[in-house]
C-alpha cells in the first residue's frame, strides 16, 4: 500500500486497516511455521505495512494535538 493511499484513508478505516492486517500478518506468521510460503518476503512487505499505517494514526493524533 503506497503513502498517499494511506493518506486519502479516514481515521477510523486507518484503525481497521491496522487491525485487518495485523490479523492478516498472524495468520501468515502461523501458516509459515506449519507449511513454508512461496514468498516469505510477502511477511516483511505487510509489517512494512503496517508501519506505514501506525505512522501516518500517530502523525495525525500529534497534529490534532499541537492544534
């Protein structure tokens, strides 16, 4: 997902977005540990993911705050 993808969303779909994909890395990190993924690299592009996510919501909570 690219930064102004992220940044067109609302807060409340950023919350659900984070919660979606989290969901989504534990299900992978569980499926790798019984049966190998064909591209393991796909767990570190959804953690990068995620971070790009929790950045753009704490960005935003610094803006609403410093106002």
């Amino acid at each position: 997902m690219k930064i102004s993808e992220i940044k067109e969303l609302s807060t409340a779909d950023l919350l659900e977005r984070i919660d979606t994909e989290k969901t989504m890395m534990v299900r992978m990190k569980l499926n790798h540990a019984i049966t190998p993924l064909d591209n393991p690299q796909k767990l570190k592009q959804l953690k990068i993911t995620i971070a790009r996510l929790m950045t753009e919501l704490r960005s935003r909570e610094l803006n609403e705050k410093s106002k």
